[in-house]
C-alpha cells in the first residue's frame, strides 16, 4: 500500500483534492502544529481543542495526519506537560476521525528531541504509557466507529477541563462516546440532555458499567480520566 502525505495543511482543502490522502494537523501556518496553545497548566484545554478541530474542516476529518510529537515539535509532550496528561492527549489520538502517529517512542514516553543528537532508545517505559497505548490501538483497531470518519462534539462541563465527543458508528448501538478529563482533579462531567435517553454504559477502555440519568446525564472523571462508552443494551438510544 502507498499513502501520499501532504507535509501541509488540511485547513487547504487543496492538497486532499488533488490525489493527497492526508495532510498534517498544522494551522493555517506550514509547521505550527494546530493543538500548539492547547495543553499547560491554567489552559482551558478542551475550548482550545474545540476550536482546532472546528477550524481544521477544510479537508474530512479522517483524512486529517494527527499527533501529539513528530520531528518539528522539539521537546516531547511528556516532558512539556507531564505524563497523566499525555495519557489524555494520547486517548484523544486514538479516538479522533483521522490518522494517528505514535512517533518513535511515544509509547514508552521517550523525551529526547530531534535533531539534538539522541542516544539511542533504550525502550525503558519510565512513565508507564506502554500498556496503555496497547489498550488504546487495540480499541481502535477493534471498533469501526473509532476509525469512521464523523465526529459529533458534545456539550460538557465544565468546559475548561472535559471534553466529549459522539464517534456515530452504522447504529445506535455501536455509537462511542468518549469523556477526557485534562484536569488535574476528578470531576462530574455534566453533558446536555437533548436526545439523551440511553442509561446503561460500558466502559471500553476501563471496563465496567456506567449508570446515567437521561434527564439530567453526568459522568464521573477521575483526574486525567478517559470514558470510551457503548450502550450497554441494544435497544437503548444514546445522546
């Protein structure tokens, strides 16, 4: 198989049009990677991250090429921001429309930076991830909805710390909501109620059970917490 990636951005409707299959996350600028002012400490994450995805809708979004580290981003993400929240912005990764790059050593939370002379990896997993990527690239491999090509945000607060999204799959059934908490504190996720009438979730990432009232629909989050939800009986319908 031959993938052609356009090293440009997918917010020029341009390059996918004509005979590229994707194009790299970057703004409106060559090399400024779109979620650049998304993640830190005091960062209302979730609005930043909005807005990028809104303002990437040029070119659909699986054929958007996706990241969170690759040659031109210096210093790792996990050393700019920590390991629980690249446990976050990696699930972000794996569940988003589009082509998702684990870039040598993001699964091992590797923190050397290009072009500065890097000895070579030694594959130590110092901060944990490597399981977790496991889980994570299995899931996508496993679901459809994961890899389709549709994206529905959500309303969630508080909006500063979550952020949620609908991946439609072909039924009610197989549709997966996904919760990321990017906060540093466990959080109760308050999700609109229009539409909402399913009540029984599972978990697919954590495993178990998660109980919802449609009326008013809330969501536990651990700090740095990832929700991948299934309905959890057929004949349910979700938001």
């Amino acid at each position: 198989a031959l993938l052609l990636l356009a090293e440009a951005s997918p917010r020029d409707p341009y390059y996918v049009a004509n005979g590229f299959d994707a194009a790299y996350d970057w703004t409106g600028e060559l090399g400024q990677w779109a979620w650049h002012d998304a993640f830190g400490r005091g960062v209302p994450t979730p609005r930043r991250l909005r807005a990028a995805l809104t303002a990437s809708g040029a070119t659909p979004p699986d054929r958007v090429f996706r990241f969170i580290n690759n040659n031109d981003t210096a210093a790792r993400f996990v050393t700019r921001h920590g390991a629980g929240r690249t446990r976050v912005a990696a699930a972000l990764l794996m569940t988003l429309p589009g082509l998702p790059l684990v870039y040598t050593g993001d699964e091992v939370g590797a923190e050397y930076e290009p072009y500065k002379g890097p000895p070579p990896l030694d594959w130590k997993d110092r901060h944990g991830l490597r399981a977790h990527y496991r889980r994570l690239v299995a899931l996508r491999a496993a679901d459809p909805a994961l890899r389709g090509p549709d994206l529905r945000l959500l309303d969630a607060s508080p909006d500063d710390r979550v952020l949620a999204y609908l991946r439609p799959g072909a039924s009610a059934a197989e549709d997966r909501i996904v919760l990321l908490n990017f906060g540093e504190a466990a959080v109760r996720a308050r999700l609109a109620a229009d539409g909402w009438t399913g009540t029984g979730f599972r978990d697919l990432l954590n495993g178990g059970v998660v109980v919802v009232d449609p009326a008013a629909p809330a969501i536990d989050l651990p700090a740095f917490g990832i929700r991948v939800l299934a309905l959890d009986a057929p004949d349910q319908e979700g938001p």
